[in-house]
C-alpha cells in the first residue's frame, strides 16, 4: 500500500475548488492510498484513501474510499501510487450515444414529462444554460446552441462531480464510466452518497462490479408511468457498463423490455448474475461469400440465392448483410473486410417467417441500393409534424429486387430508411431513435444511416442482403 507524505502544509478538497478544502494535513504527515491520479483540465490530482483519515483538530474521519482533490506539489507521491490518466478531459462519444439516445433533442422548452412541470428542459436534457440560468417555457435554440449546451453541462455539472465522488472512478473503462454518467444524467450528478441510492452506492464503494448492472434496475421509478423506458434505460446501462456498443445495448434493451413485468424479471435475473448473448451463436455469421463462392448458408435462416459477384461487385462497392433474427447489419468491402456493424429491422407487422405476405418481415434475398437519397432531415432540421416524413426519418434509400423476391411475393417499395410513428413525436427524429417495425422495409437508426450507410452509397454501389428466420 502506498503513502504520500506531505510537503508543507496542504489541504484536501472535495472538488477543484481549493476554497473547498475541508480536511488539513500537516507537514510530515503521511496518507494511506489507494492511488494518485491527474484530475484533467486542472493541475491538481485525484487521491483515494486507502484508510481514513482524520485531519489535526477533527473530529469526523474521512472514510477509507473517499477521493478527494489535493496539489501535488504539495505532496510526496511515489511512482507506484499514480495511476494512468483517465483521458485527456473530453467525454468519451459512449457518453453522448447513452444521453443522446435517451433524451432525445427538442429545440423549443417543454415541461417535465413526469411533473408537468419543473425542471424545464431544452435541447438534449438540459434544464440550466452555462452561466446556471434555468431553462424557461417559451425559450428557444439552436442545434448548434443545443449541442454545445448539452457538452457543456454534461461535463461540468455531471462528469467533473462523477470523477470527484464516484470510488474507483479513475480504474473504470470509458464504457463503465459512460454508464453511470447516464445514470447520473438522470438521477442527478450527486447520487452516490445522497442516501436515495444505498445499492448501487454500496456495489460501487465495494468494487463489486459485477452487481452493478443489477443494482441499476432497481432505480426505474417502478409503478409509474414511466417505469417501462427507464427500465430500457437502466438495463441498456447495464449492457454498456459490461462493455457492449451503446447504440446495440439501446436495441437490446428494447427487445427485452417492452413491459413492467419485463422490468421486474430482468431485475431479479440481474441479482442472479444472469445474463443473454446478444446474437445467438447458431444465427452468427463472419464474412460475406468471395468470388466465386456459393452464398452464406446460416443455420436457421433463409437468405439470398446468389451473392454481388454475380452482378459485377467490384472496385469501391460494399455489401451490407442483415440478419433479422440477430437484428443486426454488418458492412463489408470487396476484400470481405468488416467495416461496420450496427442494429438493424428487416422486420414487419406480422410473426417471423411471415415473409411471404404483405406488411411483413423483409423478404430474404439480395438487393442493390438505388443511387437517389431521400434527405428528409437536410431539407428541414426541425420539420413541422408530417406522418410520412415521421415514418421514414432523415434518410431512406430505395433498394432494387435484383432476385424478383418482391414479384414472387407480391411487394413493392422496399426501402431502407429510420424514423417510425410507432416512436411517437419528436421520437422518430432523435439521432437513436427505437427501432419499430416497417411494413417489410429495413430499419436503421438515423444516425447511423447518415453516418454509416449514406457514406457507402455516395463511394460506390452498395449490395444488400437480407437473412431472415426459415
């Protein structure tokens, strides 16, 4: 166990603030630690106890656990107390992903969905503007405005307190710290220790990190109204704190709770140390067919007949494979070489292996995305409420029938598009909006079809196919 002594006379400080120093520590005087490290943005450093500690002329002893901030240059600290950095100040983008993804953005000031009241909030979830002014009805932004709000707030008034409070902040990775700064976006940044939140507190000053995402359940307001999305919320946090892709641990999190009973089962499966792979290992697949190869066979699963070297897939074309059953979208380039993969809906409104009537799943086969983009959200940022323009989101994307799947099966006008009314409004808008099921389209997250499909379309032709339960 290391120690660090004292220089001179120095101070230790809840927060970065030295006015807020409210333990001494006397020259000469050493300091069981768990470890040092640098607190980013400042040129102090972050200290846990590793045994309390009681200041000359105290009477209350810090507890063995608690962080606080100190100046280093006021200490003697060895080598084997520091720890690395825990980044370089800027949120990690797991962070946003959550808060983004749950909070959704709207540019006009509402009421609380909860109170019908206070606190109003703007923008991504904000409820104070950066000098502490609150947010008022009638208030108005900007995306722009909004954006730099939300990195603002978060990081000032919820991460800076997180790395401050929460015990072993410093030895978590982004994705774990992500997950609580979600948690605390939601809860309020002063949870840990405010008594409302003994569970979780006790698992996070104990290091059991194994019952973390448990004990996140348990804090979804249960009997209310909104029990069913904080539910998603809790568990999404959950499967990111475990180290899984926000914007997949947000399309699990739908899949598997969809009621208050689903809430309360996931609760006590949690306490259990029960967990759910998210893509089954008889539906996984690797890499697309290479030339010359026969398609994919998946066991389970019925999918395309023929593969894009059979229509000259070459040069900058892509081949995006859908696995409705894994709800999943994998991006591959013409060397067979993964180069995304995301949640995807190749699904409709009646029950699998339905594919064959209308309104339903996907029909499986190959595909070719047409070069038009339907660019609903460039032309308008903000639109007025439009049912067609909810339904397919920011982008769509027409896919033509390259094995006649829709003249067999009597479709027509299968796209690949995001939105969905069945979000409700301004749901069908947000960056991660939930993925609801088409009437036989394939549903992407906006977000990712700006970012990750429509970059595939403007390079070269992107092929398309589409696996779906036999």
């Amino acid at each position: 166990m290391p120690y660090i002594t004292a220089r001179q006379d120095a101070g230790l400080s809840p927060s970065p603030a030295a006015a807020d120093a409210d333990s001494f520590v006397a020259a000469g005087s050493r300091i069981a630690v768990a470890w040092v490290r640098s607190a980013p943005g400042t040129a102090l450093a972050i200290v846990r106890l590793a045994g309390p500690y009681t200041c000359p002329g105290g009477s209350v002893p810090l507890p063995d656990g608690e962080q606080r901030y100190l100046n280093p240059e006021r200490f003697i600290v060895p080598d084997d107390a520091w720890l690395p950095a825990a980044g370089d100040g800027q949120l990690p983008p797991e962070v946003a992903q959550l808060n983004h993804h749950y909070e959704g953005c709207r540019l006009q000031a509402y009421p609380d969905p909860r109170t019908g009241g206070e606190p109003i909030t703007i923008g991504w979830g904000s409820t104070f503007y950066q000098d502490g002014s609150p947010i008022r009805l009638g208030d108005g932004i900007s995306q722009v405005q909004a954006d730099a709000l939300y990195e603002h707030n978060c990081q000032e008034k919820f991460w800076k307190v997180l790395e401050a409070t929460i015990p072993f902040w410093g030895e978590m990775t982004d994705r774990q710290r992500a997950a609580l700064c979600s948690f605390a976006y939601n809860n309020g940044a002063h949870f840990h220790g405010d008594g409302y939140h003994d569970t979780l507190d006790r698992h996070l000053s104990e290091h059991r990190w194994d019952a973390v995402p448990g004990a996140l359940m348990l804090y979804r307001n249960p009997g209310e109204t909104v029990e069913v999305g904080l539910g998603r919320r809790r568990r999404a946090e959950g499967l990111v704190w475990g180290g899984m892709e926000p914007a997949v641990a947000c399309a699990q999190a739908e899949r598997e709770i969809s009621t208050p009973a689903d809430c309360e089962a996931w609760e006590q499966r949690l306490k259990q140390g029960a967990s759910v792979p998210v893509v089954p290992v008889a539906q996984a697949f690797t890499a697309p067919a290479a030339a010359g190869e026969p398609p994919m066979v998946v066991p389970g699963l019925v999918g395309p007949s023929k593969t894009p070297q059979d229509f000259g897939f070459s040069g900058t074309d892509s081949h995006v494979v859908v696995n409705d059953a894994a709800e999943t979208a994998k991006a591959y380039d013409v060397e067979g070489r993964l180069l995304w993969e995301i949640p995807a809906l190749a699904r409709g409104q009646g029950q699998e292996n339905q594919y064959k009537e209308t309104s339903t799943d996907t029909p499986p086969g190959i595909y070719r995305i047409a070069k038009k983009v339907y660019r609903d959200y460039e032309q308008d940022p903000s639109p007025a409420y439009s049912a067609d323009r909810c339904s397919y989101g920011w982008y769509s994307f027409d896919l033509e029938d390259l094995e006649m799947q829709e003249r067999r099966f009597g479709r027509a006008g299968i796209m690949v598009h995001g939105g969905g009314t069945a979000c409700g409004w301004p749901g069908a808008w947000a960056p991660l909006q939930p993925l609801h099921s088409t009437l036989g389209c394939v549903r992407l997250h906006n977000q990712d079809l700006r970012d990750k499909l429509l970059p595939l379309v403007e390079k070269g032709t992107v092929y398309v196919s589409v696996y779906q339960e036999d």
